[in-house]
C-alpha cells in the first residue's frame, strides 16, 4: 500500500530532519488504515473533531491489545497517569494537579516565576563564552538545562539527581516511537519506565515525612483541594512521573527546533535581537508551535475508539488504535495559508502545538514563557551565531522531535541587560488564541 510505504517513511530516522514532504503525501488520504489495523489522521479539520470527539478514548484499557500487556515484569499498584484516562477522571485528576500548577486556580503562579526563569537564562548564557569567539552545543549547554531547572522548581526535586531521571526519562521517551515495537509490547516498557520514575519520587516523598508540607506539584495533590478527595499516593506518583518527562522533553525540543529555524531565518532573528516590536517573541513561539512542533504526533499509547467513529469518508471500527499526526495538520495548506512558510505575522495562527479538546496540553502556561525568554534573551546576547551543521543530528522518535545536538559559533556573549519585570521579554500576548483549546 501506498500509505504504509509513505508512513515507514515517516518512522524513519533517516526523514527526521525534514519529515514534512512526507507529512504532505500523507495528507493526501486523510484517514490512513495500515496494515496492522491502525488508523493515521492527517488533516486539520479531522483531527480536530477527533480532538472533540468521546468516542476516541485515551484509556489504553480500551485499545484491542490491553489484555496482552499484563505481565509479571509490570510493576503493580501504579495506575495511569491523567492523560491515559478519560473523563471524569482525568477532569478530577488534572484539576487537583493544575491547582497547584498555575491557572486557571493560581494565575500568578508562573508570572511569578519570570524573574527566576530570566535569572536561570542569564546564568546559563553567560556561561556559554567569554569574551571571546566559541563553539558551543545550544541543546547540552542550554535548551536542555533551561527547562530541567524550571520543572525541578515547580516538582521540588533536587537539581542534582538530574543524570539518574534523564535516564529514566529517555527509557519512557523511546516507548513513543511506533518503529520499536507493537502497541501492547510498547506499552509495557512504558509501565516499567513510569514505574521506575514512581519509585524514584516515592523516595523523595518519604524523605519529606515530617516537614510541613508544600505546595509543589509533587506534595500538593496529596491535601485535595476541600472540595473532592486528594489524589492518592499512587496517582501522585504516576502523575509526578508524567509532569518531569512532559515538563522538560517538549520544551527542550521546542526552544532549540525554535534557535535553529530563527538561525534559518536571520531576519526574523534581527527583529528579535532589537527588541521593538512588542509582541514578536509570543507571536514567533506561535508560529514554532505551527511551523517545527516537539509533538509531532500522539502515536506513544495510540488512542482507541470505543464506537464506529465516520470521518472524511472513512468508517473507523470501534476498538481501532488511532494516531493523530498533529504537525502534518499545522501545515494542512486547506486550512492554513501558504503553510510551508515561517511567518510569526500571521493574522490568525491556530494550530495543533499542544493538542486540544479535554487533553490540552497541561503545560501550555509554562512552556510558552520559557520559550518567549529563552529565544528572546539568545537572539539579544549571541554575538554573530551560525550554525556549523545544518540540518543538525536530530533524535530517533518521531513523535518527539527535535535536534539531538545544535552546534553553533559565535563571537561571544553580550551582557546581559540586567533584571526586568516579571513581564515576559519581548512583551504580550500572540494574537488568535493562544491560551485556548483547539
């Protein structure tokens, strides 16, 4: 079959560097059926209603292969994390875990938190170079240490125990990629790694036994919010692992897929670096979340439908896994104007960046202002950045994307500018709707 041989393709590492021709071919059949009865949605309006749509459940329970992954090496007494349920479970879940987040119940909470990240960036800038010319990898030495940081704040994890959860944290990012096993082989490395982050954080609450408690996304959910019942030990766990992983991976992807594409486009980066166009900094994270996404596709644990579900023609069988590849739908030329083109200018820029319907992306908040800060305060100190390999080496998934190492030269660092505002840099909101579900 055509689709298939387009979709290998795609799962491909050899593509990874540009994988969007290939994302255009698969447009042409908006709902693929593959040969191991998988559907592959491709377009923007599709994925959308399947986006809103109950009948396409994320509880892995209801994928056709669940009974096959119960195994004696899955450690039990951990259950999903919020993302793998449906509601009203996952709506109980994430309101106790975005209480303690920041909006819609703490709104200051991140805004509070500029001045620290801006604290963190100018540390991490100024270590790149003195005053002279240098080589430096932008992922090692900062898009990956930038946002470890923040998430290790907002979890009250020690910042030190980074090389063992990057560890456990790659093992549940390789369980993403469709290229390395089948649907229920996949999911149980996936509980194996989770289980292994659990037991990490349990360490860490039995630590705190004693100490007044905080309000950390690890300790808070554990208190309830007065109204319902606090998550229990084990949920906290499950969801403590889910909120590293999902709090550094796709950030880290998005602040250097978004310094290699301003690379690519020094004009726009000039624009950046003189600092009079308020707005431009949110406008140019819209469009990266459009343009290059770190989530590619939510193909890790495929969704299922639990009806006959019809779309664009295609009946799609109860109990069918189903792959949404939200970056082919970001630049669907039927839906968004000349697609293949970097344009923070954009009048109206929706896209499909952090998902949408009930399972929006939880870290949208938090991600946008680390991205407005990091691109912002690089595009001003960079002395004459360049980039030495282009395309650079990106990682192996496909659902993850992202440049593995971003090698650059530079003339040196300029000062910093010293402290600002907890104002995000380069100031104000994107237009459309960027804080919205799709």
């Amino acid at each position: 079959m055509a689709g298939d041989s387009v979709w290998r393709q795609i799962l491909d590492p050899a593509h990874r560097a540009d994988p969007y021709p290939l994302y255009a071919e698969l447009r042409e059949t908006p709902v693929l059926r593959l040969e191991d009865g998988s559907y592959v949605v491709s377009t923007y309006r599709e994925i959308v209603a399947l986006l809103h749509d109950p009948r396409l459940s994320s509880d892995a329970r209801n994928l056709p292969e669940a009974g096959d992954t119960a195994s004696d090496e899955t450690p039990p007494g951990l259950p999903p994390n919020f993302i793998r349920t449906d509601p009203p479970e996952h709506d109980r879940v994430r309101r106790l875990l975005t209480r303690d987040f920041g909006p819609p119940h703490r709104p200051g909470r991140i805004d509070g938190m500029m001045p620290e990240m801006l604290e963190i960036v100018t540390g991490l800038i100024d270590d790149l170079a003195d005053s002279g010319p240098a080589r430096v990898d932008l992922v090692d030495r900062f898009a990956y240490p930038f946002p470890v940081t923040v998430i290790c704040r907002l979890l009250d994890v020690p910042r030190e125990d980074e090389p063992r959860f990057q560890a456990l944290s790659g093992a549940v990012i390789e369980t993403t990629d469709p290229a390395t096993g089948g649907i229920a082989e996949r999911q149980r490395r996936q509980d194996r790694a989770t289980a292994d982050l659990g037991r990490y954080f349990a360490t860490l609450l039995d630590a705190r036994r004693g100490r007044a408690s905080g309000d950390d996304l690890l300790s808070g959910p554990l208190r309830g919010d007065g109204t319902e019942e606090p998550m229990t030990r084990e949920q906290v766990l499950s969801n403590a692992a889910l909120l590293l992983v999902a709090g550094h991976e796709t950030t880290v992807n998005l602040i250097a897929g978004g310094m290699l594409t301003l690379l690519r486009h020094p004009e726009v980066l000039d624009r950046l670096r003189r600092g009079d166009e308020p707005g431009l900094a949110a406008r140019v994270v819209e469009e990266l979340l459009r343009y290059e996404p770190p989530v590619q596709m939510l193909s890790g644990i495929p969704r299922s439908t639990v009806a006959d579900i019809e779309i664009a023609g295609t009946t799609i069988p109860k109990g069918s896994p189903v792959i949404l590849v939200l970056a082919a739908g970001s630049r669907d030329p039927a839906f968004v104007p000349d697609p293949d083109r970097f344009d923070p200018d954009r009048e109206h820029n929706e896209h499909l960046g952090f998902g949408g319907g009930v399972h929006y992306c939880f870290g949208a908040p938090l991600a946008r202002p680390e991205t407005r800060i990091a691109l912002t305060e690089l595009a001003y100190r960079l002395k004459n950045p360049r980039l030495v390999d282009d395309p650079p080496p990106y990682r192996a998934s496909p659902s993850l994307r992202g440049p593995r190492h971003l090698l650059i030269d530079i003339d040196g660092v300029e000062p910093a500018r010293g402290a600002r505002s907890g104002a995000p840099p380069g100031g104000g909101r994107a237009r459309g709707r960027p804080d919205d579900q799709v």
